[in-house]
C-alpha cells in the first residue's frame, strides 16, 4: 500500500490526510474525497511514518532539502557516485536520506570501499511501548491511568485526557508492572498472595489456584508479591481468560506500537494455548502457541479480533486493484477475471490460503481449512479441530486437523457477572486444546480450565508456629459500659498477639459491618457505637485470632438509658486525613450524635454539596461517597451537623491520594499539596509466617477462612405515590462481606438499565417518565456467595400529571360546567380551567397550551 498513488477517491467533500509519496520517501498531506481511494491513507504524519518510514532503503532515497527555510548542515548519499555529500535541510518535510557526519553516512550508505568493521544495520525501529514519553493527549479528560517511567524503573500516575495518546498507557499499576516494571515475566497467577509489610490498606484481588477464583484482599501499599489485581476483572482476565486488557481508547500510535511487538509465548511450560499475533513485515495475523503466563500485549485470542485492532476497516473491497503489473494477454485475463477476483477478495483467511490451477487453466483460490482439505476420521463423540502443532522437520509451526472429544470432563469455573470478554473463541469443547472447556462467561464463549468434579483428600498437618510467635489476648477494663440515647460509647478491646490479631465483632450470632455507618472501629481493635438508640443495646462479642492458638473472645454488655436533649456534635479530629488510590472510590464517614437527631449536609469550602451527582452521593448513614477519585477531587471536606439546639457542629477531613501524579495543566499544581508518597517498606521488619495454618480435613482441600458480613438491604424512600409523566427514584442500602451484586426486579421481573431506567452505582434505580403502567412491587436484591437478602417496596403511579403553571381561575369561568359541554379545547375557556380540564382528560399535561400560561407569567414578574 506504501508505494501507491495518492487517490482522493470519486466523492465531492474534501479533508486533508496523509500518504506515502515513493518518490522522495516523504509523508505527504493530500485532499481526500470521502470515499474510494486505496490503501495509502493516513490519519496522521505519525501513522503514516511508522506504517511506511521503513519500507525502502534510505540510501536509495533522493536529496531533500524540505519547503522550510532553515540551514542546518547535513549530509545525504548519491548512490550513482557511492560517496556522501553535504547539504543545507531546510529543517521540515525532509526524509530519512540525511545523517549529521559525513562518518555516520558513508557507514551507513557506502558500499566501496568497504568499511573496516562491517557495522551497517538497518534503521532504528521504534521504541518499545515501555520507552515511550507519557502522552496526555488532546482531550480534556481526567481518566486515572499508569506509565512506566525507565528513567525510575517505576509505575507512576498521570491524568489522561482520554484520547489519543500512545501505548505507554496502562488501566492499572499492576498492568504497567506486569508489562513493564516489576512483574514483567513473571507466573502472576501461581506465587502467593502477600499483603506487605507496610500497613495502609488498599483493597485489592488475588487469584487463588486452589479453588480457582478470584477473592478480595487489603493490601498494606508497599512491597507484596505479584499476585495482585486492581479489581476482579482484571483478576479473571489474567489468570482465566489468560488475556491482558487492551487500552479502550485506541488511537493510531497506541495500537501501531502495540502490534508491532514480537510474538511472545511467555516464560511458562505447563499450558498450550493457540493465539494471534500481528505480523508486521505480512501485514497479517498469524497463530502462535501461548505457554499462559507473561507475554507481551500483542497477543489475541482469535484471527478477527487482532485484525480488528491492529488494521482497522481491514475489510477490502472485492474489485480493489492489486498493487501489481498486470502482463496477462487480454484474452486470459477475461478467461481467468473470476478467479482472480475470488483470490483477490481472500485477505481473511486466518489459516492462509489455498491455490491450484483449474480445468480452464486459471489459478483458482480457497481460504485454507485443514478440516476440510486433510479430515481425519475421528471416532464417535469426537470431531475434527484445527491445532497448531511445531512441525520436528522443519521447526515450524503449521496447522493440523487432529480429533477432539466433544464434551471433555470438569465444570466451567464460576466466573463474576462484569463480562468483557465478547469474542467467541470457541462453540464447543472440542474447538479448545488439552483439557479446556468452552465456557460462557455471560457475554462471550471462551477456553477456560475446568475446576475439579471433587475436592482431592488431603492428610491432616500438625500445627506448626514460626518462632516468637504468640496466640491472641484481650485486654479491658469496661465489659458492661452504658449511656444517654443519642450520645455514643466506647466497647475497649485491646487485642495483642504475634502476628498482629485480626479483630471482628458479633451481635446476635452475625458479624458487625464496622465499615461505616453508627458503627466506627478504631484501631486497637475497639469498637464505637456514635448516636445510640434503644435497638443498639444488648451483648457484643470482640473476638481476636492470628492463627496462632485459639481464638480470644470478650464479652460485653451495652444499656441505653432514657434520652436527653444534647446539642449536635461530630465525633473526630480536624487533622484527620484519608488516603486513597486515584481512581478508586472514596467513603468519607461523618460520625455526628445528639439528641434530638441532627441532619448533616457536606461541604467543600463555602460550597454545600448536592445529595447525589454524577461523582457523589450522600447517603442516609451521613457518609459522602466518591464514585471515583480524580486529582481536583482531593482536599478538605467538611461535614454539619445540626439538630436546633445552639450552634451546628462541623468536623473537616482532607482526602488525599497516593502520588506521583503526572499532569501538563498547571492549574493541577495546586493539588500536589494532597499527594503523599506511596508507603515504603522498613528497613528491618519482622516477617509474620508467610503461611497461617488452615484447618484441614481428611477428606477435603484445605480451604482459606474468609470473614464473612451477613448480606442487608434497606430501602428507605419517603414517598409511594408518585404522578403520571414524574421521574422517581428507589434507593437501596446494601451491606455485606463480600461485596454483594445488587439486581432489581419490577412485579418478580428483571429490570436492566435503558432508556426507561436508570441504575446508578448499582443499588439506586431511578424510573423515566412514569406511567400507570410503573405502579407496582419493586424489589432489591443483593447477593454473593455466602447469601442473599431483598427487600421490596409497594410504588403506585396515580392520577394525571399536572404542571404547576395549570391552574383554574374561578372568578373567570365555571370550570365544572365547561368540563361537562366539553369547551376546554376552546381558548378561553381552556386557559381558566386549566387544572379541571387536564385532570378530565380533556387536555394533554403538557403542551403549546402550557406556553401561554408561561408567557402569561412572566409578563406579570415583569410588571
């Protein structure tokens, strides 16, 4: 395509692209019509250099000074005279002809004599995707994203404008380290979790071979093995589906860079599995044999998808002309014109293409499929796969037809419902290799490992101690503590131990959510309970374990005595401060008490904030929640209480994100003040045991305890009824450990988002435009793998709609009898009896009708 003409195509509209002149080697502009055209056409000077800069010899190329007027010395080859001569390069536009010495030309161009050292090579090729500067982009965006800074060796943060940009870009800065950093290389999927010795807490995901799910973890910030994930998407992506996330935003420099990596199978020798890498020099997708670990970004699970990504619009018109000398006899050629069509139109074959010459004597072309050329006779309950086997002869991989079972043994993982993986790699089990089966993932089909049918016996291990190490104590001196309704307490359970105890609380036989609401944990184990009420007393238990030993349990007793009036206040310090992950959600609690209760609102500055947006919400626990944390999101924020007696009371946080925080606005420099160092691990720590004995049983694998919070939902909506053509909405409030799937559900129906409804982080659902067709049960439900809860609420949808502006003026009309003669499309009468003629279904709610009385109102403000 590089040594085509530029062709404006047969359209009449006119915008300026790039293409490859083979004259000079110069990317050039050119006015492109619209459609038509050929091949040699370009986005940008950047693509066009990348695509064609390299397709011929530098030294054949011609002198080019360039249209600039610049005079900086340079030295170009003559290959007529086979010798280097100076110029002045005008300093644009000019080709890859020209060298700074004359040194660097004759050994890179002169073939007599020959150099001393025979050191020619072909030209630079362009970086590796680690190597590339950060790139913003032109958009003015705030999407949290990664790059890999080698001056560092380090992951860092900046602010992508959200489009464009190149392939050093990453969703995430275990990505960026898998690619780049730290992990590059690495079995991420297979080495232990490992939390780090520092002791911030960021929650994350790890992979766990035994059972082969994805489980959630808090990592400490620092240190920590590569089995780490930003979220279970990601998690499944790795270690499932063996697939990295492709950048979302692609653009022309991100996916040349990314495709014109080589093919990488990966360190691993335990796994075969069939992908597809883009070929540079073939300009085509070809199959490679994936080993499941590491490898680099150029790598798909089928032939469609890498052509897709990496030649967009691929698809080639039928009657496109070949870039080729046509020598045939006119009379052969009108012979043989269909079959070199049907040949010509053959540039999707992933397994290649087959050619031999027909009864006519034309070279006729099929795309090449091994099951249909070279079928084995496969045995019942088998069919014929096409495999990528190495070829011991030549040392080349080929295609093979070879017989599969149609169902293999096993049971498809259980995979989480945020689907993003929509390609269909597969329709049966027989289309996946070794042992894996063709699983849905609730979007798309794909080879995944089976788990095992039954768990595998396993002997029982003595409990075994790492040296030092001491089973948990708690230590009170207040078991039975009480206090006014609206104040708060203190449960004082103060857990030591080595390692440090894991502390949890229990009412009623349930684990305690201390995440946030009333309930506040502090960080010696101890628990607060701020803004008591009479269902708060009654027995909790603080129970502490390490591992090590038994379990150390405390009982303690809580008792609500009658209520007195307290003016509001907000339990906590000013200086309090939380750090969070750029682009992670944020919880920002508002511990307030008094009696009566007080209301709270949030603040930033002198600027209250609204209940819910598109990037927070306040909820009925008095917590500010942020959807996602971006650079002009941190700082103070301050949180009032209130309640009529004396003066409001405030408290103020400052949210602050882990940095270094790339960004080229300037105005963002006033926000580097909330950025904090990401942890560092100590110089001397004492490891805990690497391990924590698991109980085991003889006739089970061992399994890891998970904490587990019961499953609550709560639906608190003040109002049921709402009118004909009003937008309402239904909040719900889930808790539980962990996090549960939020789904809704109208009369026992499914509910999905669309135009008519609105879900908004999962547990709000908002109804459009109601009719009396919304009256009915609406129904919350929430669950995970350890329960489920639901809650339902009764919404009725009665009456007209009727605008505020409508209303009846009886001093100008008897409105009851203009409803009974049917007069209220006359416009008198229809204008003062406005409300009764709506509501008789008369009128319509809205309409030009509503305009006047609009008009009519403003008319009056003005006078």
């Amino acid at each position: 395509m590089c040594f085509l003409p530029d062709d404006p195509g047969q359209c009449n509209t006119g915008f300026a692209l790039w293409f490859y002149d083979s004259r000079d080697g110069v990317c050039k502009q050119f006015l492109f019509s619209g459609c038509g055209g050929n091949g040699n056409r370009f986005n940008s000077k950047q693509e066009c250099e990348i695509r064609c800069g390299n397709v011929q010899d530098v030294c054949s190329l011609p002198r080019v000074v360039g249209p600039c007027d610049g005079l900086e010395p340079q030295f170009y080859y003559d290959q007529a005279t086979d010798a280097c001569y100076p110029f002045d390069y005008g300093g644009c536009q000019g080709n890859n002809n020209r060298f700074p010495t004359s040194e660097e030309c004759e050994q890179r161009c002169r073939k007599a004599p020959p150099p001393p050292v025979p050191t020619a090579h072909a030209a630079p090729p362009s970086p590796p995707i680690c190597y590339l500067p950060v790139e913003k982009g032109p958009c003015n965006n705030e999407v949290t994203a990664w790059f890999y800074d080698p001056t560092t060796g380090q992951c860092q943060t900046f602010l992508y404008g959200g489009c464009e940009g190149n392939a050093n870009r990453f969703s995430s800065v275990e990505q960026c380290d898998r690619q780049c950093g730290q992990f590059l290389g690495q079995d991420v999927c297979n080495v232990p979790v490992d939390v780090g010795p520092c002791v911030q807490q960021f929650s994350k995901w790890y992979y766990d071979p035994a059972t082969s799910t994805c489980q959630q973890f808090n990592y400490g910030g620092c240190d920590g093995s590569a089995n780490r994930f930003s979220s279970l998407r990601e998690c499944e992506s790795i270690c499932l589906h063996r697939e990295e996330l492709i950048p979302d935003q692609n653009s022309s420099l991100s996916y040349l860079a990314i495709c014109k990596q080589p093919v990488d199978s990966g360190p691993c020798l335990d796994g075969e599995f069939t992908r597809w890498a883009f070929d540079e020099q073939q300009q085509t997708c070809v199959a490679f044999t994936y080993h499941g670990c590491a490898g680099n970004l150029n790598r798909f699970k089928s032939f469609k998808a890498c052509l897709d990504y990496c030649i967009p619009g691929h698809s080639a018109s039928p009657g496109e002309t070949p870039n080729v000398i046509d020598v045939d006899s006119g009379v052969e050629k009108e012979r043989c014109a269909d079959v070199q069509a049907v040949c010509r139109s053959l540039t999707q074959c992933p397994y290649g293409v087959e050619r031999w010459v027909d009864a006519e004597g034309c070279e006729n072309c099929r795309c090449y499929n091994p099951c249909v050329s070279q079928a084995p006779e496969c045995p019942a309950n088998s069919t014929c796969a096409i495999s990528l086997v190495v070829n011991p002869a030549t040392n080349q991989t080929e295609y093979r037809a070879v017989c599969r079972q149609e169902y293999k043994e096993g049971e498809c993982p259980q995979l989480s419902e945020e689907a993003s993986h929509c390609s269909q790699e597969c329709v049966v089990d027989a289309d996946c290799s070794g042992t894996a089966k063709c699983c849905y993932n609730g979007c798309g089909n794909s080879c995944l490992e089976p788990v095992s049918e039954a768990p595998r016996t396993a002997a029982p291990t003595p409990e075994t101690y790492h040296p030092g190490s001491a089973a948990p104590e708690i230590y009170t001196d207040t078991p039975e503590v009480e206090a006014d309704e609206g104040y708060f307490v203190t449960l004082r359970c103060v857990a030591r131990g080595n390692p440090t105890p894991t502390v949890l609380w229990i009412r009623g036989g349930s684990t305690l959510s201390v995440m946030g609401g009333r309930y506040k944990l502090l960080g010696d184990g101890s628990l607060q309970i701020v803004g008591l009420a009479q269902s708060d007393a009654g027995e909790y238990t603080c129970v502490a374990d390490n591992g090590v030993g038994s379990q150390a349990r405390q009982l303690f007793h809580v008792r609500v005595r009658s209520p007195k009036q307290r003016q509001a206040e907000v339990l906590g310090d000013d200086s309090q401060s939380i750090v969070v992950s750029l682009g992670s959600r944020a919880v920002l609690q508002c511990y307030a008490y008094g009696y009566p209760t007080p209301s709270v609102t949030w603040w930033r500055g002198e600027r209250m904030l609204p209940l819910i947006s598109s990037e927070l919400e306040q909820r009925r626990d008095l917590s500010l929640v942020l959807y996602a944390v971006t650079l002009t999101s941190l700082g103070p924020y301050t949180c009032q209480a209130y309640n009529g007696l004396g003066r409001a009371a405030s408290w103020t946080v400052t949210l602050k994100a882990v940095g270094p925080v790339y960004s080229p606005d300037p105005n963002d420099v006033t926000y580097n003040q909330y950025l904090v160092q990401p942890p560092k691990s100590p110089d001397r720590q004492p490891r805990p045991p690497p391990y924590r004995p698991q109980p085991t049983l003889p006739t089970a694998a061992p399994t890891v305890r998970v904490f587990v919070v019961p499953v609550k939902t709560i639906i608190n909506i003040d109002k049921t009824v709402f009118p004909v053509d009003s937008d309402f909405s239904i909040p719900c409030d889930v808790d539980g450990y962990p996090v549960p799937k939020v789904s809704w559900y109208k009369d026992n129906l499914p509910v999905h988002a669309s135009e008519k409804y609105q879900i908004s982080e999962g547990s709000r659902l908002t109804v459009l435009r109601a009719n009396a067709n919304d009256t009915g049960t609406y129904k919350c439900e929430a669950a995970n793998q350890y329960g489920s809860s639901y809650t339902e609420v009764n919404i009725s949808v009665e009456g007209i709609y009727v605008d505020p502006l409508c209303t009846d003026n009886s001093f100008f009309a008897n409105c009851h009898l203009v409803v009974m003669g049917k007069y209220c499309t006359h416009k008198y009468y229809g204008k003062f009896c406005c409300k009764s003629c709506t509501l008789a279904g008369q009128l319509p709610s809205l309409g030009p009708h509503l305009d006047v009385l609009k008009r009519r109102r403003r008319s009056l403000v003005k006078h």
